[in-house]
C-alpha cells in the first residue's frame, strides 16, 4: 500500500516537499488554510494599469537547488536586466564594488577604492588581512561581530551591514553569522581573512562560470508556484484548516483523515499550535518580523531617472526605507513603457512601527526620500503591501534551537520551511528535499526509480 502523507501548508516549502514525495512513490495531499496556495509567493497585485508580484522578485541561482526544482517542472528562466547596486549615502548614491561577493572587495585595491568610507574607514578594513582569526572553539557570534571584528565599523554599518541584514530584515548586531551566511565563517577559517575569501570565492567563479546571482521564471516568481501546484494536481486542498495533528492522523475543522506522516510547512508559531502538548518549546523561540513592500509607478518619460542598476540599500534608520529595487531596469517589462517602477522596502527589526503608519503616509516619505538622490517626480501610482510577522530572525543559537526541535519531534512528525532552513528559494528547496527523504526513510517506502 502507497504511504500517505500529510503536508500542512502550501507555501514553496510545502508544494516542494510534495513535489519530491510524488516523485518517489509516496502519496501526498497538501492542506492549505488560504484560498490560494504560494505563500510569499503570492499572486500579483494591480498597481495603476500593472500586476507587479508583492514577494521575492527571483532567486539565488548560484544556490543550484532552486533552478534546478523549476528546470524539472519545465520552468524558462530570464536573467536581470541590469547589474550592480548602490548604496544610499548623505551625498547621495554610491555604487558598490562589483562582482564583490557580499559586497566584500576581493584585493587591496578594490579595499583602498571601496566607496562610501572614509580614508581612515578602508584603512581599518585592510587589517582583515592581518588580524588573526578566531579558534574554531569560539563561541558563535552575530554577523555584526563578525564584520566589525575584521573590517570595522565603517565597512560593517555603510556598506556590507545594510546588504546582508537587508536580505533578513533583520540587525546585524543580532542575527547569527553562521545561520545567516556561512560562507563568512568559512572565509575566515580557510582563509584567515575575509578579503581573501572573496577573492577566493571570485576566482571560483570565473573557473566555472557561474552565471548570474539571480534569475526569475519568465512571467514571474508566481510561475514557480503554479507549475508546482500543476504538477501535484488535486493532491492540493486549500481552505483546508488544520487544527491538530499527530503521526497517524490530521484533523481538519470539518473532518479527520488518516495518514502515515505528517510534514509540518508552515510558519513554526502555527506548527506549535497544531502540534499542542507535542510541540517542542523551541518552536515558540525563533522570532519573526514585520515588513512591507511599496510599489511606486512614475509617469511616462521617467525610466532614463533611475540609476544605472538593480537598486540600492541603505545604512540602518537612514531613511524610511531599508532598500530599493528599480524594477523597470532589473527586470525590465514591456508593460513598464518608458516609465520608472520602484519597489521599496520598510521594516524589519527595529522599525516594525513603520509598516503600520498609514499607506498614504509610507508612499510619500518614501517618495520624498527617492526624489532626493534620483530626478523623479511624484508617482501617479503606488501601492503598500504588508508582511507581518513575515521574516524570521536566525539569531545566535538558532542552529542548536532547529536541532533541538527536530530532535525532540515525535516519530512520523516532520517540519521544514523559512523559520528553519532559509529564507530564500533556493534554500526551501533544498530543504525540501532533505525533508522528503527523511519522510521515506520513516515510511519504509524505498524511493522510486526513474523509468
């Protein structure tokens, strides 16, 4: 008899667990409590005559697991339309070093041109090739310690904080270095410097030629979602609330079905909710964050205003948002016409107050504060989005705590998602996978092979 498996929740984790159980013999059914499966993902919304998607624009290709789910599924990628990003500053936008993985330069020199420091600033950030580095045994710190520890205050809070705390809404004086980019880490340890890292990780990738950072599914992001959801068929149920759950079966508000597993995609606050008395008291320990998205359509004519690149960032509380993408040059469109599209970001950890100011008050500061370093006027359509309690905040420990909560799972309990294994894409997706195989090792169900 073919094992059944329960999926709560129907976000990318959800839909690709599923995914990878039907490709091995194993019978999923997917309970989604929204009308609508995708989760960040969400379907477009109308912004003036545009349909511009609230979540992630694209994912990491160089995470091959993400690129590699939607090549399955018969997915055709488009690649940015520009490159190269900014940095806001007083004196306006300061394009960052390019080809700098994480926005670290890879040799002195790029260090001594690094923009947006001062002299005493890249001077400070060249005694990373000389500081010794840490024991193997120390214990963990922030990505905040990390940097600063190396490069300096004035590399970590200009220039390299606001793009790796940007990506986690998060602080960096308070999110985990090794949950967050253990690519640092590893710089350090094998290299002794985080210079010398990325000009190591530099010359890997011209040796493979690694392709862009990012790509994105031709139509959108949300194409992910519906070839997934395509593929997995009437085995994705929505409106379904779960409101328990154990190994041997999930209750539903209307019903109760039986099952010989049960993987737990949703956010870890409602998994500790379905779970009850079973639930493992570090779920309720990994915290979460506000955010919103702000769309800004300008007239017709505008599009030669916007910077030559993907957008910017900008130093924590600088101004009103945390960064910016210039829509109209990264993923250029047809339907844009001539015109600049924005989408800014406002939030995070330390400025959730933000995200429940009124929308016409979030428009306009974050209008005010584009028109001052680039020549746009005011824009003719926008729109405000809100992701509360959306991000998830990998804090120092937070490896030990994911640990912890699987351990400590009944047998025939699994959990995987963002509040876990990543927030990317391409992150959900190789959890997925891992997720999927410790299924079939419960179950007994040997994997099925390809005809």
């Amino acid at each position: 008899m073919t094992a059944r498996v329960a999926v709560i929740g129907g976000g990318v984790a959800g839909l690709a667990t599923a995914h990878r159980l039907l490709d091995a013999g194993i019978d999923p059914v997917v309970f989604e409590r929204e009308p609508v499966v995708g989760g960040v993902l969400a379907p477009p919304l109308e912004v003036g005559d545009l349909m511009l998607e609230p979540g992630p624009d694209s994912l990491a290709a160089r995470k091959p697991w993400g690129v590699e789910l939607g090549d399955e599924l018969g997915i055709r990628w488009v690649e940015p339309g520009a490159s190269g990003a900014f940095v806001w500053t007083p004196g306006g936008l300061v394009r960052t070093l390019r080809g700098a993985p994480f926005g670290i330069p890879g040799d002195v020199g790029d260090v001594l041109r690094w923009p947006g420091l001062s002299r005493a600033g890249r001077l400070r950030a060249l005694g990373d090739l000389v500081i010794r580095k840490r024991p193997g045994s120390a214990p963990e710190e922030t990505i905040g310690g990390l940097l600063r520890r190396r490069l300096g205050d004035q590399a970590t809070d200009r220039a390299i904080g606001p793009l790796l705390a940007g990506l986690h809404a998060g602080d960096v004086d308070r999110l985990s270095a090794a949950a967050t980019f253990p690519e640092l880490v590893a710089w350090e340890a094998a290299q002794g410097s985080l210079i010398r890292g990325a000009q190591a990780a530099e010359r890997a990738a011209r040796r493979v030629d690694a392709g862009p950072l990012f790509r994105r599914p031709r139509g959108g992001m949300r194409a992910l979602v519906d070839a997934l959801a395509a593929a997995l068929g009437d085995r994705v149920v929505t409106r379904a609330e779960v409101v328990g759950a154990d190994a041997h079966e999930v209750r539903l508000r209307d019903g109760v079905r039986a099952v010989d597993a049960v993987v737990l995609a949703c956010r870890a606050a409602a998994a500790a909710t379905i779970l009850d008395a079973a639930a493992p008291p570090e779920l309720g320990a990994i915290r979460s964050v506000s955010t919103a998205v702000v769309f800004l359509v300008y007239p017709s004519g505008t599009a030669d205003a916007l910077a030559d690149g993907t957008g910017f960032v900008v130093p924590r509380g600088a101004a009103p948002m945390s960064a910016a993408t210039f829509l109209s040059r990264k993923w250029p469109d047809p339907a844009f016409g001539d015109r600049a599209v924005i989408r800014c970001y406002v939030g995070g950890d330390g400025f959730e107050d933000v995200v429940e100011e009124p929308d016409a008050d979030i428009v306009d500061a974050c209008a005010r504060h584009l028109s001052a370093v680039l020549d746009l006027p005011s824009p003719n359509a926008s729109r405000v989005h809100r992701w509360r309690g959306a991000m998830p905040q990998y804090e120092v420990g937070h490896a030990g705590r994911v640990d912890a909560i699987r351990a400590a799972l009944p047998p025939g309990i699994f959990v995987v998602g963002c509040d876990l294994d990543g927030v990317g894409v391409s992150d959900l997706a190789r959890a997925a996978g891992g997720t999927a195989e410790r299924v079939f090792v419960h179950v007994g169900e040997p994997r099925k092979e390809p005809a």
